[in-house]
C-alpha cells in the first residue's frame, strides 16, 4: 500500500465456564497480562501513568513493539505500526497467539475462553475493534470531504462484518443533534425486533455520524485529533465502527480497500454522488436486512444498493489505483471478486467473510438439529465461532477443515509475536523494548509507581520514549525506523 | 554494548496472497459440503457447545 500505516487494536471478551465467585473474567485478565510480562517476559509495563484508567502497571509495550492491557476491564491488544497488510494480519492474528498461549500455559483453558467479538448478547454491552490508518494533514477532514468515507464504511459491511444472533438497543447511548448532545431514551425507547441474524455485531451500536468520544456516543468516523506522530504532517484516521474478524481475508480487505478509498479521497478521485440520506440508519437497516437486497437511499432521492454503493467505489480504485503495488492490485482483484460472489448464493463466501462462514455453519446446526433460531444454542454457536481455542472454536473448525484461505501464515503469526516490522518505528521501539528487558533487566523495586517527584526508570509512548536521566527521544515519523537512532542513543545511557 | 539481534523477517508481501478467483469464473473457497454432518467435525464441535454458555457471557461495554 502507497504511503500507508495501519494499526488495529482489539478488546477481547472471556467466557468463564464455570460460575465461580472469585473468577471473575477481570481476574483471568489480570492472570493473563502478569502471565505475559512477568513470566514470559515479552515486555516491559508501564512504570507511569498513562491516563486516569491507566496506573503503572496496567499495561505495557511488548518486543514486537505492540501492547497489552487492560482497558474498562478487557484485555486489549493494539498492533506495532504496519506498512503492508501482510504485517499487520500477522501482528493482529500475533495478539491472538500471545493471549491464547498465556492463557493455557496457565491452566486455564477448561476453565475460560478468550473470545475474540465485539458483543454479549444478555447485556448489549459491546467493546471495539479499532482500525488506525495514516493519512497527510492534508486530509480533508470535513464533513463534506468525509462524506465518501462515510457511505463507504456504511455499505462495506456486507464483506467485513462479523455477523450474530439478535440485535441490541442500547439505552445508554448519547446521540448529537445539532448543538446538543442528548440521550437515546429522549428519542423515545427503541423498538428492538428478535431477530434472528444480521451481518453486522457493531452496527446496532453506532449512533453517529461524526463524534470524537468513544464510548456511548460510537460514530461512524471518530474526530477525535491525536495522531501519535508529527501533527503538522499526519493525522491519524481512528474507525471504531467495525467488527472483529476472525477471517484472516476478511481483515486484508477491510483494511486493504479502506486504504485504497482513502487514497481515493486524499487524491480527490472519490465518487462524490453517493452522499446517503441517513448514514446511521442505513448502517443498522443493511445490517438486519434479512432478504439482503442491502438498499438505502442517497441524499439525491436515489435509491441504491450497498452493492452498486462499493462497486462505484471499486471502478475508481482500478482506474486510479490498479499497477502501483503488489497488495493494491491483490484488494482490487479479491474486492471485485467478494462483490461479485455477494450477487449470488452466500455460501460461495464461506472462509472469507465472516457473516457468511458463521450463517453457514449455524443453519447447518439447525437443519441438523431441527432447532429454531430463538433457541438459546444459536447464541452460543455465535459465541463459539469467536473462541480462540483452536480446538473448540468453530472459525478454527472452518480452517482445520481447509475451508478458509489463509493471507498469512503460522510462521510469520509466531515470528510477529517476537518481533516487530522493520521499516516502521516499530521497529525502534522495539529495540528499545528488548534492550529494558535484557540489558537492563528491571529489578522488582523498579516496577513500583516512581514516587512523587521522581522520574520513573523509564516512559513508553507510541511517538516518544525517556529513559531516567537521559533526555526525551521523540519518534514523530511512523515511516521511519529509528533503529541507529536509539541504539546510539541506548549506549549513551549510564546504567 | 551488545544489542539483541531481531530474527529475519521479510517485509511487504511474504507468501503471495490466495489468488484471485476471477469474477467470471464465480469461483472462491470450494462450497461447503452439507451432505453428512454427523461425520462433520464441524457438526461435532458444534453439539460439544454448552447451550449456556451466551447467558454467561456478561461483559463490561469497552473502548
């Protein structure tokens, strides 16, 4: 991909198997994350304050210069700066890996399940998949210049949604009407139909168009400005609209023509015609269209398709971006071929797009079983596709029965766990990482919050790092690597 | 000072990506085959399922 950083972060849900009162899914966290940096050591924790949910120790960097911890009580996992979509399928499915083997070295893995969703279907409580994509500070980043972004993060769930079991109405959303900022229930309550299966896990819980806080007020293009780079050259893209993906091709795609339509838009070749009426209604109603003709209506009265909405997008993507790289031309030829397949019978879709592969295998199960979809196993099958236990989850079943195409490969999840991609600043930090954890080893007195007044041995930022007593080492542009840069700087400091 | 050396690790495209099925040919991952679930590991997996297991399923609402 041309002049592009991706990143995902990802917040995983535990199943607890057994009802116990001591086992909370925030105690297997914790046991997980101190399994990971304490006795597997694949990182250095935070010594400093990161935020006010953040206390040393919380969280911290690993040696492939990712992170984990813990966020509004899940583990969460953000991905090393990726250059290319084959890093970052690797650095993302090397989250999985990391928590997952963590989890059985500990014992644990009769008595919980790391589920990789975004959804439980008893509280409607949800927690994010967040893609990070890079673009100039020439971005237009207005209304009107986001407006193609918006139709098309509205429409490509139909190839990048995860799909579940019912719908959710959450209560607790806020939603901005002009200057204010009101809650759902003045809107009236929601009528919530049972259904039985839409294509989206996110949708139902997006309530914007445009808004910068994350949490109650979920917009399909967050404004909050923090690009963890130079300000003045970058700003950094924050989606939190989308699902996990268990689908290694699903990812590549959604992050391949996400990538590809903001190009599109830096270099002023998006479709401009395609503005929808009522994006976040549209978003709900192509998500719980159960006849799947996926139709909405444009701002021009049109009605129109989420079919023809992407194919408008693809026909400009190859006219303006097709021959500039490898992974481009491999978006252009799998997105063509996905909306193809999308015109006919679903199941062509199995393996690569997740709605697809788990609507499958869940009438399979109730043709089989004779069971209805309010019966309370359709629920847990969904639940099920998204377990990380390679023996039990049902996407691993699809795998192991040669059913999904793979975009990576073991090797490279396994070496992702360890290192870090090197032709991105990634790549410093890193360094740095391993050199805190080696040659620097961090005594049991280190990892205790520094006391007032006293500089903690060392603070770790995504586009800065300070080790105690030397000065700051800033690290503004994600293309860079860094690596001379900190090792000069790493043997300059006085042990 | 010694710095620890990082394995290999080639960047960009690795193994190709799958090929892409060309649109006419219709083609993609071969169809799922429906005929005998009994002698599915799929439909194996999918019985060993505790039917609970989503009432248990309570998380906190993230971000």
């Amino acid at each position: 991909m041309l002049h592009r950083i991706f990143g995902l972060e990802t917040e995983y849900g535990l199943l607890i198997h057994e009802d116990r009162p001591n086992q909370s899914p925030a105690w297997f966290a914790h046991r997980i994350r101190d399994h990971l940096f304490q006795v597997q050591r694949r990182g250095v924790l935070d010594l400093h304050h990161r935020g006010h949910d953040e206390p040393p120790g919380n969280g911290g960097f690993l040696t492939n210069a990712g992170r984990i911890y813990l966020d509004m009580g899940h583990l969460e996992y953000a991905s090393p700066e990726c250059h290319s979509l084959t890093d970052v399928v690797a650095s993302d499915r090397a989250g999985d890996s990391l928590l997952q083997q963590a989890l059985e070295e500990l014992g644990f893995s009769e008595q919980a399940s790391l589920i990789k969703n975004n959804i439980d279907h008893e509280t409607d409580a949800t927690f994010g998949s967040h893609e990070n994509y890079l673009v100039s500070r020439r971005f237009p980043f207005s209304r009107r210049g986001l407006a193609p972004l918006v139709t098309f993060l509205v429409t490509r769930q139909i190839f990048t949604g995860s799909g579940r079991v019912g719908s959710a109405a959450p209560q607790d959303a806020w939603i901005q009407t002009d200057r204010l900022i009101l809650p759902r229930s003045t809107f009236g309550a929601r009528h919530v139909s049972e259904l039985p299966f839409q294509i989206s896990q996110r949708a139902d819980y997006i309530v914007n168009d445009f808004f910068e806080w994350v949490q109650h007020n979920r917009a399909i293009v967050n404004t909050r400005d923090e690009p963890l780079a130079d300000p003045n050259q970058y700003r950094r893209i924050h989606l939190l609209l989308g699902d996990s993906n268990m689908a290694e091709y699903a990812t590549a795609l959604k992050l391949g023509t996400t990538g590809l339509v903001l190009q599109l838009i830096e270099e002023g070749h998006a479709p401009q015609d395609l503005e929808i009426d009522e994006p976040v209604e549209a978003l709900q109603e192509i998500s719980q269209d159960q006849e799947r003709r996926w139709l909405i209506q444009l701002q021009s009265q049109k009605t129109i398709s989420a079919l023809d909405v992407q194919e408008r997008f693809l026909d400009c993507a190859v006219q303006h971006c097709k021959g500039q790289d490898e992974e481009t031309d491999w978006v252009l030829a799998q997105w063509a071929s996905v909306l193809h397949d999308l015109r006919g019978d679903y199941q062509k879709l199995v393996g690569r797009v997740d709605w697809a592969s788990k609507l499958w295998l869940l009438e399979c199960f109730r043709e089989a079983e004779h069971v209805d979809w309010i019966d309370p196993m359709m629920k847990s099958l969904d639940l099920e596709y998204h377990n990380l236990n390679h023996a039990k989850g049902l996407y691993h079943g699809l795998l192991e029965e040669g059913r999904v195409p793979r975009v990576t490969t073991d090797r490279l999840i396994q070496l992702a766990m360890e290192t870090a991609p090197k032709n991105t600043r990634a790549y410093g930090r890193s360094e740095l990482v391993r050199h805190l954890l080696h040659e620097r080893p961090v005594s049991a007195a280190d990892q205790s919050p520094a006391p007032d007044g006293l500089f903690p041995p060392y603070v770790i930022n995504w586009s800065i790092f300070q080790v105690r007593g030397h000065a700051p080492f800033p690290m503004p542009d994600p293309f860079k690597t860094y690596l001379e840069d900190v090792r000069t700087h790493l043997e300059s400091v006085i042990v | 000072m010694k710095h620890s050396m990082m394995p290999e690790r080639r960047e960009g495209p690795v193994d190709p990506m799958p090929k892409s099925p060309s649109p006419e040919e219709g083609s993609g991952p071969r169809r799922p085959d429906t005929g005998s679930p009994d002698k599915d590991n799929l439909m194996k997996r999918m019985r060993k399922v505790d039917p609970k297991q989503a009432e248990r399923y309570r998380q906190r609402t993230g971000e």
